[in-house]
C-alpha cells in the first residue's frame, strides 16, 4: 500500500530497509500531535505493519524534522472543541490504539529526542521500544499536563510508571517537571544518551539493526505500587499534593493519585483506565481557565521585536545593590548576560553577590556553571560598566530627588543604543524624565519579588514613549526568560494599584485586632498563593508604605504598620514585621477557627478585583485579558479562576 500525501509527517524506506518517521508540524516553530497527526500516524502504522509482515523492513526510527525539539504535546489549541464528551473519549480510546500497535510491531520501533519532549510527544516515546536522547541543556522532558489542569491521557501515566517507577514517575507527573536528558536516562524514560542532534541518526540505525528493547523500572523500583506498599504511597502522594494545592480548586492531581491507587499494580489497566478520569478533568473549569492562562501568557511573547528587528543584549548594568538591584543583576547573569552592579560602597554590593551564588547554585547544581556565572556579575561601584551596557535599570530608592540624579549621571554616560529603565514600583515616568535631554529613552521594567519565581515585567510606557522604545522593553524582558504586560504610566501601573487595596485592607482588619494568620489563611483558601500580611512582609513595608503613599493611602502616623516602619522591621529582609521571619519564612501562630474560609477569602480579595476593573476602564492596560494575566503572574492571583475580571464574570469573585 502506497501513503497518501501526508501533512505532518515524511516517511521513508532506505536500501537497508530502515524506515525513517519525520515528524514536521506545518507552519508551525514546534512539533504538536493535532487531531490530524494523529489520524496520519495511524495511517503510517497500518503501512508499517504490512512492510513488517512482508519482511520489507527492519525498524523505522521516529525523528523530528524542528529544530527546536521532538513534540512538544498535543495540540492545546484544539482542546476547547475536544473538550465535548462526545468526541474525546472515542479521540482517546483511537490515540490509545495507535500507541498500543506501534508498541505491538514485530520490528524496533526508536524514538531520537532533541530538545522539548513533553505531555503526548513524551507518551509517544514511551510507546516506541528504545528512546534515545541529546545530552545537552536544550533537552527537556516531561509531563507538564498538570499545568493545564489535565494529566498524561495517552497511555502515558501507565507507560511511565512501567519504565521509571511509581515513585518517579508519579512525581513528575504530579509537579510537571521537565528533566534534562540525563535526569530522565536515570529514572529510566530515556535509554541511551548522545552529544549532538547529528548522532542522532547513527544511533537510531544502530539500535533497529541491534533489534534494541527498553528495559523497565527493576523489581525494587516498581515495589510501591504493589501489597500493601501502594495505599502507603498514596496517602503519601495526597499529604504532599495538600501542601500545595486542594482537590476542589486543582482536581487533576488528586484524580491522577486515584488512578494510580485503583491500578498501579498494572501498567496497562492504569493506561487504559486513564480515559474515563481525563475526560471530566478535560471540560473542568479549572482545566478551561488554565488554558485561558496558557494563551495569554503565550501571547506575550508576540510583544517584542521580532525577525531581523530582533535585538541582541550582551550586557546590563544595574544601579543600586538592594534587593531588587541585586536579585535583578543576578537573575540577569542567570540568563548569560555580562552584569555589572553598582552602588555606593562594596559594602552595599556584598549581600547581593552572596544572594547571586545561592541562587546560582540552586538552579545551575555545577560548580563550574555557577563559577562561571559569578564570574559574569561584576561589582562596579564607579560606574565603569555604564558606557557598555546595552541595558542600564535603575533601582534605587523611591525617592524622585535620588531618581532625578541618577538618570541624568546615566544620560550622559550610555551609548545612544542603550536602553534606559527604571525599577519604579509605583511613580510615574514622566515624573522620573523631567530634567532628561532625550525623555523618550526611559521606560520601566518593574520587576517583582522575588525576582527568580515571578515571571512578570511590567514594561511601563509614558506619554513620551514611541512603540519602538516599548517594543525594546519587552525584547529584554523575553530575553531573560520574562514575561512582560505592556502598562500606561499611572501611580501604581498595573499590579501595584491592584495588590495595594487588597494589602491595605487586610492589614487595616489586623490593626482593628483581627488574626494575620487567619486573614492569610482566608486569602490560601480562597486560591491565593500567599495570604496578604505574608505577602507585605515579603514585599517589605517600607516599600508598601512609599507605594501607598504614592496611591494616595498614607499609613496613618498610630497605626502599628507606622511603628514597625518607623523601628526599622520591615518584613522578611529585616527578619521582623507584622511577623517574625526565620531562614527566609514567617514563623506563623494557630490560625483560629472560621465557620468560612474561603468566603472570608472572597471578601478580602473583593478590592483587588474591584481594581483591576478600574485599571481596565482607565486604559492602564490594553484589555481584560491583560490585566488577567499580568496580576496572576504578578500577584499569583488564583491562576484555577482564570483572572481577577474573568473570576468576576464567572461570579467567583
């Protein structure tokens, strides 16, 4: 049987009667496994079953013809539309099929792995009977499902399972984690590692001649999914899922821990048992608006210069060493940029190096990797390194006297390209530029803390500002691995208006004798990932203090949030505020009973929603969806609810 004129896939025979599977998604920067894929591959595997009975064959192996990796999932676009119960099961139930007779062929059938192997292009690897793998740091896989409210529905729960071990397999599907290749060689999804992409060819052949077959987990690893080890494992696997999120707001995890404690002795039946838990999970509302969160936060990335327009940044030079000048400068040597930090002494610079090598060697774990990137954060108390940069921020104190001066030291000695930004949480630009020869060269980057964990860069635009400038702004902040939403500049931009209603009014009932842990405990109920008292602490309450101020809500001169001001406790970097902070968390009391928590929640979260609807009719952001997405990343706003004005159009909030 000839192939029919295929879409997303090319499909050859060669003279050693190797089959060679591209997959290469049209019009498209990654592979995904659409409706369409999926209906060619089972086409493509009826025509290999009869060259394998004919003999005309030895293997095929499965490769990517992208250059940014295998198959990043399934198409998440056509999720909506397969969310109807009268199309998905029968999807899954066919999907399931194809994998199940690609692992069922009488020949060796090989995956070659670069870069993004995740969700369904992971569960198709692990159909295939060898799976070989780039070694470097581009290779990235896992199952980040959980993230969009789902789990593995293509047989991958059971496959998994079957190949690293309940205990692994369970945790990586739990978290979304994505490994690198050789993280996944160790738990066993992965069965042979080379350097380059080029191997990758030479060692698929290999391995279909040598008629190579994955092994699975060893008896020791599979252990706990079997007697009375398993129930021990699930109350395990609940008790963790609970630190993090509930079953009523985030239901996919706690579905997958049901699956594994009804099947996980039995691989297939988990596999096959999968369909009927993913179904009702896929039409959630929780799966729906994490989708929602998805696109938008994928939208963002269209914000910068793209194409031959696309900029280069090499270096960055931050002025003020405080906690957001260092962790800045160090999330920026992170990414590989050249840094320079200055401030007034060194004195000042040395808390942020040795907050810089902390964090350098949580994620980068290699000693030379992390040697390297202290070597890339220079501490510059002249100044040297302004004439070089391509990116100068300032973050300094919000003093607009201090500001003035700053940018007009920095006017003067930036090359013409630079950019020029300011760390301002809540003053308006246009008030920074007075006295600047070139006003239109300033913008913000409002960066949040912590800086390594939120993704969010406010790229705030004055009225000076071309789209050009704007544009710049939001090519760096993507190029750090940011996320930047585009604001107007007013007092407070976008999250900082919102966030200070909310703080203000939890901190106010505190001042009236109400408990800060049972206030903070309502706001976690509710779906927020920080209660608000913790979350000023974090902030500092200095900085509250000046944001509020600059909002027109001054601290009132009595009140307690004043005198912890006035005594120098300033929340988690002092060790002390509205609670007492011990290694970097708040040493928190009993949180009292309450008849409704989560109501108490919605009560307390009311004047951020209410803002953020101001906010929007003011033009302060372009849209709804803006908004939405920039205080879920932002302020962590319960992403399960899609947004505070979406939240409120569902009457959720």
């Amino acid at each position: 049987m000839a192939l029919p004129e295929l879409k997303n896939w090319r499909f050859d025979v060669d003279f050693e009667q190797i089959g060679w599977l591209t997959i290469d998604t049209p019009g498209a920067g990654v592979n995904t496994l659409s409706r369409q894929a999926i209906v060619e591959l089972e086409t493509i595997v009826s025509h290999v079953e009869e060259l394998a009975n004919s003999r005309e064959i030895l293997g095929v192996v499965l490769l990517s013809g992208k250059e940014g990796g295998f198959i990043a999932g399934a198409d998440i676009s056509e999720f909506d539309a397969m969310s109807d119960y009268s199309i998905l099961p029968e999807a899954l139930r066919r999907t399931h099929a194809i994998f199940q007779r690609i692992e069922n062929l009488k020949v060796p059938f090989v995956a070659g792995i670069h870069g993004f192997c995740l969700g369904g292009g992971l569960e198709l690897a692990l159909a295939c009977h060898y799976r070989i793998a780039v070694n470097n740091d581009k290779t990235r896989i896992g199952f980040p499902e959980v993230n969009l409210g789902i789990f593995p529905g293509f047989g991958g729960t059971g496959r998994s399972v079957r190949q690293a071990g309940p205990i692994d397999a369970m945790q990586i599907m739990l978290t979304g984690r994505m490994l690198k290749a050789g993280a996944a060689r160790g738990m066993g999804l992965v069965d042979k590692l080379v350097r380059h992409r080029d191997n990758l060819r030479w060692e698929g052949r290999k391995a279909v001649l040598q008629k190579r077959q994955s092994k699975p987990a060893p008896f020791i690893k599979r252990l706990m999914a079997l007697g009375p080890a398993r129930p021990y494992l699930v109350n395990k696997l609940r008790e963790e899922t609970a630190k993090k999120v509930s079953r009523e707001h985030y239901p996919a995890p706690y579905a997958l821990i049901d699956l594994f404690e009804k099947h996980g002795d039995d691989w297939r039946t988990m596999s096959a048992g999968e369909i009927s838990a993913f179904v009702p999970l896929m039409g959630s509302e929780t799966a729906t608006n994490l989708r929602r969160v998805f696109f938008l936060s994928e939208g963002l990335k269209k914000q910068g210069l793209r194409g031959a327009d696309k900029p280069q940044f090499n270096r960055v030079h931050v002025v003020g060493a405080g906690v957001m000048g260092g962790d800045i400068a160090a999330w920026c040597a992170l990414r590989g940029l050249s840094v320079t930090l200055q401030d007034l002494d060194m004195e000042r610079i040395k808390p942020a190096l040795e907050r810089a090598k902390k964090l350098f060697q949580k994620r980068l774990k290699k000693s030379r990797e992390v040697a390297a990137a202290m070597a890339r954060l220079e501490a510059d108390v002249e100044g040297k390194g302004i004439s070089r940069a391509d990116v100068i921020i300032e973050a300094v104190v919000e003093k607009l006297e201090i500001k003035h001066k700053v940018f007009l030291d920095l006017e003067a000695k930036a090359k013409p390209t630079a950019i020029l930004a300011t760390n301002t949480s809540s003053i308006e630009l246009e008030r920074i530029a007075e006295g600047m020869q070139d006003p239109p060269r300033l913008i913000g980057l409002h960066f949040f803390n912590p800086v390594a964990q939120l993704p969010l860069v406010e790229v705030i635009r004055s009225r000076f500002n071309t789209d050009a400038e704007v544009a710049l702004g939001a090519s760096f902040a993507l190029a750090i691995s940011k996320s930047p939403v585009i604001v107007r500049s007013a007092p407070g931009f976008l999250v900082n208006r919102v966030l200070m209603p909310y703080m203000l009014g939890a901190v106010e009932r505190v001042e009236k004798g109400e408990s800060k842990e049972l206030i903070d405990a309502a706001a976690i109920a509710f779906g927020m990932p920080m209660g608000p008292i913790e979350l000023m602490d974090t902030v500092g309450l200095d900085v509250g203090k000046s944001v509020a101020q600059e909002l027109g809500h001054p601290v009132p001169e009595g009140s307690k949030f004043a005198a912890l001001v006035n005594a120098g406790k300033l929340g988690r970097k002092t060790g002390s505020g509205f609670y007492t902070w011990e290694k970097g968390k708040a040493q928190k009391g009993p949180v009292p009973e309450h008849p409704d928590l989560a109501g108490l929640g919605r009560e307390l979260v009311k004047p951020l929603v209410d803002t953020t609807e101001i906010v929007v009719a003011e033009n302060v952001v372009a849209s709804a969806d803006l908004a939405d997405i920039g205080v879920i990343l932002g302020t962590g706003f319960a992403p399960f609810l899609g947004g505070p004005t979406k939240a409120r159009q569902d009457g959720k909030a």
